[in-house]
C-alpha cells in the first residue's frame, strides 16, 4: 500500500425516503433522496501520507445537486474508490441524484466519477453478506456510526445537519481503517499514519474550544 504515488478514496453516502408530490399510492416504495456523502481521501505520495475530509450535507428543501456539485471537484483525478456495498447501494444512490441533477451540474460530477473509478474500486462489504459495517467494523476494534433511519430524517428535516456530517465523516474513515486492516502487514505504515492524523485533529480541535 505504499507505492511511489498512490490514492485512496474511501466514500459512503446517506439517503432519506421520499414519496413523490402528488402520489396516492402508498404501496408504491418511496423514492431515495441523496442528503450527503462522506469522503476520506487517502494519498501516499513520495513516502508521505495525506489525509483529507469532506463531509457534505444538505437540509430538507435543498436538491441532491448541490451534494453533487460540492463533493465534484473534491474527487481525486487518479485513485482507487473503497466503500461498502459500492454496486447495491453506494452507486445508485450517487446515479440517481445525478439523473435528476442540473445537465451541468451531472455532466460535470459523473465526469469526475467516471474518472476516479478508471483506478478500480474495493467493495468491502463482499463477503460479508447483509451484515452492516458497523458489525464488522466493530470485530476489528474499529468504531463506525450505527444509523437510525428515524434519526436520520429528524435532522434532515429539521436542519441539524451537524450530526449528519459528524457521522458521515466517522463512516469514511473507518471504511479506510477496515481497508487498512485488512491489508495485515502491508498496511501498517497506512495505518500508524491514520492514527497519528486523528490524533493531531482532536487536539487541533480541543486547542480551538480552549481558545
């Protein structure tokens, strides 16, 4: 895992049920909407680690487009995309809010899309069944957010937004740890690297509350 220059893009993404306006037929599955998505880029370049984090969401009345058009250019020119149930879940969450989006706006996001999965792209989940992250995650000593559906819609139609992001940005970054613990030994380097990025961003954080 520690080429000359290598990226790694660990993404997840949440969704709430919608029925669409005007239908009176509730036995027909309300629709997904797309209200954030969670990135942890990962990039090891000249014997150096580089972490970053992008965590946008949007509050009800704002359209999936505009999760879309601020996580585009976010997404790294060459890499290898990592997530959990990338085919069932993660991707058409992500092709349906763009088939809705602006023309400009979708072009522009699945242009970069396409681009980063050129590199590949890991599914975690496989072989693990229906078992959610935070299950697996937690086997490795790995702490992932369990989502609450009803939760999750409270903050989104409220506007809280905060606690979304919170859980959204936890959710990358273990999506990463189990990619990096699953490597064993190759990821070691990955993984001491990772350690020492959280720790100096709580203390970042704490140092700012004192101030």
């Amino acid at each position: 895992m520690t080429d000359t220059n290598n990226t790694w893009v660990a993404m997840t993404a949440v969704t709430v049920p919608v029925h669409v306006p005007g239908s009176t037929d509730r036995r027909c599955p309300a629709e997904r909407h797309l209200i954030g998505i969670g990135l942890f880029i990962a990039a090891h370049e000249d014997g150096h680690w580089h972490f970053a984090r992008r965590t946008p969401v949007i509050p009800a009345g704002e359209p999936e487009a505009a999760v879309l058009e601020n996580i585009a250019n976010r997404l790294p020119v060459h890499g290898t995309l990592v997530g959990w149930h990338v085919d069932h879940v993660l991707m058409p969450a992500l092709l349906e809010a763009a088939a809705t989006a602006p023309p400009v706006v979708a072009h522009h996001f699945l242009g970069r899309l396409h681009r980063l999965l050129r590199g590949g792209a890991v599914d975690l989940a496989l072989g693990h069944g229906t078992e959610p992250l935070a299950t697996i995650a937690a086997d490795m000593a790995i702490r992932a957010p369990e989502w609450d559906a009803d939760t999750v819609s409270g903050a989104w139609a409220s506007g809280w937004t905060e606690r979304l992001r919170h859980d959204l940005g936890d959710e990358a970054l273990a999506i990463w740890r189990v990619f990096v613990r699953s490597a064993g030994l190759t990821g070691l380097d990955a993984e001491v690297a990772t350690d020492a990025w959280v720790t100096q961003r709580r203390h970042l954080r704490v140092v700012k509350r004192a101030g």
